[in-house]
C-alpha cells in the first residue's frame, strides 16, 4: 500500500458517506471502496493498520539482526525486554511501597500542622531581630560609638545610592 485518497461529494459530505482510493505498488496499483459510510474513519484505520505494520516489519529486522550478531560475535543474550524508551523530557513514574506513602502523607499533615508556627512566630521573630539591629547601628552611628563586632549576628545589608558614599 503506497497511499491513500479520500473523495467526497456534497452529498456524501451530508450524509456521511465518500470514496477510498488505495494505491498500491502492484500491477493492480489501485483499490477502490464507493460509498464508504463514515470514510475518514476507515481511512484513519487503514493508516493506522499501515503503521503498525511497519513497525512490526521494522521490530523484527532489528531483532534478527540483533540475533545475527550475537550468533556471529558469540555474545549471550542479556536481555529479551526490548528497551522501552520515554520521550525526552519525561521521567520514569517513582512507584512508592505502601509504608513511603504512609510517610510522604505523615510529612504533608506535620508540615500543615507546623507550618503556621514558622510563619507566625520565627518570621516575625527574625523581623524583630533586624529591626533591633538596625536601631542600634543607627544609635551607634550617631553617637560615634561602633557597635560591637558580633552584633547584629551575620551582619547587616548596606544598599549603596548612586554617588552616596558610605563611611
């Protein structure tokens, strides 16, 4: 089979029906179904049909070579499983036994239970900490005094303004 050709009237379009032409490299080299009901669907099945085939035809061939060669190089056989690939981009699913469910669903529930804690308390808290920080600098600034080495822990961030220097 070379190609397929789908013809439909104004009628046939209506009602749902149309002629299949099947071109074919033999000497017949052409097939031809009249009023076919709901052509485009036999038309895709006969692709279809096509495809499978020559994947099929393209399976063994590289089965037999792959025996070929293994009989000639005397190689034993690693695997029968034909290697199924994935598309690019897709990773293979992570199938989880019933007790890394049981812990992934723990973890979810711990993490809702705690979560308001760490937003209402530490965040704030750290909040704090930096406001503190940056009033004592200040006050330590205008005084003329330094303030002490260790504080604020991990020290302060500094923006710098175009032409503003920093002393």
């Amino acid at each position: 089979m070379q190609d397929t050709t789908l013809r439909t009237d104004f009628w046939g379009s209506l009602i749902g029906y149309g002629n299949l032409k099947i071109k074919t490299a033999s000497a017949a080299s052409q097939i031809v179904f009249d009023h076919v009901p709901n052509p485009e669907s036999v038309q895709a099945l006969i692709s279809e049909q096509r495809r499978r085939l020559l994947a099929e035809k393209l399976a063994e061939q590289r089965e037999g070579l792959r025996m070929q060669l293994v009989k000639d190089l005397r190689l034993s056989l690693l695997s029968q499983v034909p290697d199924q690939t994935l598309p690019p981009g897709l990773k293979p699913p992570i199938v989880l036994s019933w007790w890394q469910k049981w812990l992934a669903t723990l973890a979810k529930a711990l993490h809702f239970v705690f979560f308001p804690f760490e937003f209402l308390f530490l965040r704030p808290l750290s909040w704090v900490m930096r406001i503190f920080a940056q009033r004592r600098l200040s006050r330590a600034t205008r005084t003329g005094t330094s303030a002490p080495a260790s504080w604020p822990p991990g020290g302060l961030r500094q923006t710098r303004r175009c032409g503003a220097s920093t002393g």
